[in-house]
C-alpha cells in the first residue's frame, strides 16, 4: 500500500475496471443483467470484494451516474436480482 493511500485512506477497491467490463458488455449487446453479473463475479473471483452483495453495492453506485436514464431501471433490476 502506498503512501498516499494510507494518508488518504483509499482501500485499494477501485471499481473502475469492473464498470469497464459492465459497459464494454453492454456495448456489445449483452443484457444489463447479464453484463451486471459479469462485473460482480468478476470482482469478487478477484478478490477486490469479499461478497458479490458488497461489490453489487459499490459497482451499482458508481454505475448509477453512467448509464442512460432508459437503462438505470434494468440495472437497478439486476443489481437487486444480485444483491
């Protein structure tokens, strides 16, 4: 752990990646549940989350800002179908 992480208390748990893997499936016509649990897994077989309950959380509210207004009620959907 860096310096800097430890003075700014960052956890090491960016999500950055997992909402690349979210919106790239989607991009290539994957449904938002699908792409929603793709992301989940993904991070906690990463181990950067202990639970996919808690990686859904994080993942959901840094995706939230992201998608389209159409789309936030399918991943509001498949965040809960997660959870």
């Amino acid at each position: 752990m860096g310096i800097f992480s430890r003075l700014f208390g960052k956890r090491g748990k960016s999500t950055r990646k997992y909402e690349d893997i979210y919106l790239q499936a989607r991009r290539m016509k994957q449904s938002p549940e699908y792409a929603f649990k793709q992301a989940v897994d993904r991070a906690v077989e990463e181990g950067v989350f202990a639970s996919s309950s808690e990686a859904a959380q994080e993942l959901y509210e840094a995706l939230k800002a992201q998608v389209d207004q159409e789309e936030l009620p399918a991943l509001e959907k498949a965040y809960n179908k997660v959870k």
